[in-house]
C-alpha cells in the first residue's frame, strides 16, 4: 500500500502586535463619599421634618421640605451612576 503524503503545516506567525492606545482612566474615589453623602443629607432633611412637625429644616416652605429631601436622594442615585 502506498504511503500518503505528509503534508508541512505552515509555521504559525503571530499577528502583528497592535500599538497601546492611549486609556485615560479618570479617578472616581469621589463618587461613592458624595452618593452616600446625599443620601444621608436626604434622609436626615426628610426625618428633621417629620420630627420637629414641620418648623425646620426651612419652616417657609413647609411641605417642600420633603421634595427637597427626595431631591438629595435623588441627586445621590444621580451620582451612583458614574460610579464603576
């Protein structure tokens, strides 16, 4: 019985190695002390409110008190956002 062929496989060469781009990765150590931050601000507006029956934080705006709190919760899940 004849024998077949061996066939030579080609070297393998890797691809040309790609030239590093330039990443710039910016810090973000400050977004989860902010977020948390306003997060905190938010709930203590909103529980001064309730427990001085509405004389403080800010007496002239009375019931706006709370969309001011909810408006520092928000600003904080706001932020979380650019957290990574």
């Amino acid at each position: 019985m004849p024998k077949s062929r061996i066939r030579k496989k080609a070297d393998f060469t890797p691809p040309p190695a790609k030239q590093a781009t330039n990443i710039k990765l910016t810090n973000r150590s400050w977004v989860a002390p902010v977020m948390l931050a306003l997060f905190l601000i938010g709930l203590v507006w909103i529980v001064v409110f309730y427990v001085t029956d509405g004389t403080l934080p800010v007496k002239s705006i009375n019931n706006w008190n709370i969309v001011v709190g909810f408006g520092f919760i928000a600003a904080g899940f706001g932020v979380s956002t650019q957290w990574k």
